[in-house]
C-alpha cells in the first residue's frame, strides 16, 4: 500500500531540492559571468565602446555589401564619442554637453540629458537599465536608459575620456586624475580606487575578474574587479592613449612612441612590436581582433592589419589624414572614419576599398554596428546610421 503522506514529503523535498540547486546555479552562472567578464555580445546590440569587454571592436550582426544613408540626426555640436546600441536605441555624447538617446530605425530623438561640461570621446556603455559617460569637467554620470533621468554623478580629480565597461553590479571607469575607478553601479559607491602615474585614458579590457589598462604612465596594468588589488604590471612600451583588445592569454594595442605592441599577459613579456618602415607616427586608434588579425589606425593615415602571432603587416590602406577613429568589423568587412571625412568599408581579407561615405567632416569617432546598421558621428555634430 502506497503511503500518500510519506510520498507528499518526499515530493515536496525533492521540489525543494531541486528548487535550490537551481538558485545555486543561477548564483554560480552570475558569479562566473562576473568573474570572467564574458557576458556574451549579441547581433542586436553595441552595448559599450569596442563593443565588448575584450574591447574586440567585431559584431555578429550581419552589415550590408552596399550601406545606405537611412537617416542622419545633428546633435548641434561636434561628436568625438562614439555610439552604443541597446534595445533598437542609440546613445551618444556630444561637444554640447548633453548625452542623447535616438530611435535606431528611425533617427528620432528620444531623450537628451544635459551633462553641463562637454563630451569628448568618453563613449556610453548601456545595461541593467542604465547609461554611463563622463565628460570633460570630470563628472561620471549615471541615468536612466529609458526615461534620461540622472541618477547618480560622481566628481573625479580631471577631465574624462575613457569610456565606462559595465561589469556585473560594477562600473569601471578612468579619469585623467590618474585614477582607475570601480563605483556600485546602482548607487554610485565607491568599491575601490587604483592610481597610476599618469592619465587614464583607455578604456579598461575585461577578461577573467581582471581590468587591464594601458596607460599614459607607459605601464600596462592588470587590476583585479572585485577587490582593486594590482595583480600584474609591465612596461607599455611608450605613452599610451589607445585602449587594448585582450584576446585569450594576449593583450594588442598601439602607442605614441609610433608602436603597436603584442604582449603575452601569462608571461608578461613582449610578443612583438610592429613600427611601419616609412612612416612613423602615434596609434591613437584602438584596435580590432578577429581570426587572427589585428586591425586598428594610425596618425600616418593609414589603417594596418597585422598578424597577431608575429606583427607582420597583412596590408595597409592609405587615406588622406589621421585615421584615430578605432575600426569596427563585420562579417569579413572592416568600417572606419578618417580626419578626411570619409568613413571606409574595407575588405578585411586584403584591405581593398570596397565603399566610402563623404560626411561634412572629420570622423573621430568610432562605428557601432548592430542589428544590420552601422553608427558614427563627425566633428559637425552629425550621427549618421547606415544599413541595406
């Protein structure tokens, strides 16, 4: 004879058991999330600047063979900053001293948040229902995605320029106080505070619970999330303004002592260096990583694709000016501004040109590109989106 009582008990122990051990799972998923840094990027989506944590600057959005303008918004003053996408909304700051959000289908204005000093090339990073930049007077500010509202600043020692990287209920950000701050996202607390010798400029790479930073300092630094402690350091090779890409064990950036520079973090010496043979000139750009190449600008207006293994040069493509917009890639095509005032779709497996847009001025920003469209801004004020 079956006994109900006894077989309700085990039931309801066996629903608890189960209802726990997939709270625990949901915890071990965030934590590891948080830990790794590897909340993945979908095709919809440029959450911050370079796209990722990793600081790639590659989406899987499919881009068009031949973009289209769809429509062009002007923000009224220059824009340096360049764009975030999240839920079918564009954020960008802008020379004006606002930050702006704009319909991604249709270019119309949402919302505009006064910041009061201007933005310069801090870049929006958007999650958990919220917006960060900072601007020039060296306010951090928080505000609500949806409705614009502030919700919290914080008031660093100098001007802002590196973009935040949004990391669980944490935000990252540099200031050029010298300072590599990590604030509670949700209220602004400050968990932790890490100085260096210099400005931070770059936008921190996350890979691992680790921030790495290249900094004006000529020290690239790796800073542990969750507790601030500097848990590796070495030399940057130069003065450096430009933000890494940190792909496996392997960090990539450029610097103005006219270098781009591979370095093995598990080692923590240098791959390699690669300087052009002719022309020799600071990377400003940050670079782009995808199978194996390593795509960025240069102040000697080229953009350079180089073999991540050994730095050679893969190609080159000459423009007219600097080129420190940083590129973006998209299934097999590369996307970047020049101070021409072109903005350049190349061929990512020989750096052909394979389209070019005219705009009204430099393009100093970088693109962002999801769901199938393409974001930049120029030095006139105008944000441009293309697609099919």
């Amino acid at each position: 004879m079956i006994n109900m009582k006894r077989t309700v008990i085990v039931a309801r122990k066996r629903f608890a058991d189960g209802a726990m051990i997939a709270l625990i799972m949901g915890v071990l998923a965030a934590t590891l999330a948080f830990e790794r840094g590897t909340f993945s990027q979908t095709a919809d989506a440029w959450p911050q600047f370079r796209g990722n944590y990793r600081l790639t600057g590659v989406s899987p959005s499919t881009s068009p063979a031949t973009p289209k303008l769809l429509w062009t918004y002007d923000a009224g003053d220059v824009i340096e900053s360049s764009a975030a996408i999240s839920n079918g909304v564009v954020f960008v700051g802008t020379g004006k001293g606002e930050l702006i959000s704009v319909d991604l289908a249709s270019g119309k204005l949402k919302w505009k948040y006064q910041t009061k000093d201007p933005v310069a090339e801090s870049s929006p990073a958007v999650g958990n229902g919220m917006v960060f930049i900072g601007d020039l007077g060296g306010v951090f500010h928080a505000v609500n995605s949806a409705t614009g509202k502030g919700v919290w600043t914080y008031k660093t020692g100098s001007e802002i320029k590196s973009s935040p990287v949004i990391v669980g209920d944490r935000v990252l950000i540099g200031s050029y106080d010298g300072a590599l701050y990590c604030f509670a996202a949700a209220n602004g607390k400050t968990l932790w505070k890490v100085q260096t010798d210099n400005y931070v400029h770059c936008t921190p790479g996350v890979v691992d619970n680790v921030a790495y930073i290249a900094g004006c300092d000529e020290i690239f630094r790796g800073i542990r999330i969750s507790d601030g402690k500097e848990v590796m350091k070495m030399s940057a090779g130069g003065y450096t303004g430009a933000s890494p890409v940190i792909v496996g064990t392997n960090a990539y950036f450029g610097n103005f002592n006219n270098e781009v520079v591979g370095l093995n973090l598990s080692t923590r010496r240098q791959m390699w260096t690669y300087t052009h043979p002719q022309r020799q000139f600071p990377f400003y750009s940050s670079a782009a990583f995808i199978d194996g190449k390593v795509v960025l600008g240069g102040r000697d207006k080229m953009v350079h694709c180089l073999n991540a293994a050994n730095g050679k040069a893969i190609w080159t493509f000459t423009t007219r000016a600097r080129v420190e917009s940083s590129p973006a890639i998209s299934n097999g095509r590369v996307f970047v501004g020049s101070n021409d005032g072109r903005f350049y779709m190349l061929d990512l497996a020989k750096g052909t040109k394979l389209w070019e847009f005219t705009a009204g001025a430099a393009l100093s920003a970088s693109p962002a590109i999801a769901a199938g469209r393409i974001v930049i801004g120029d030095q006139n004020g105008k944000l441009y989106c293309f697609g099919a």
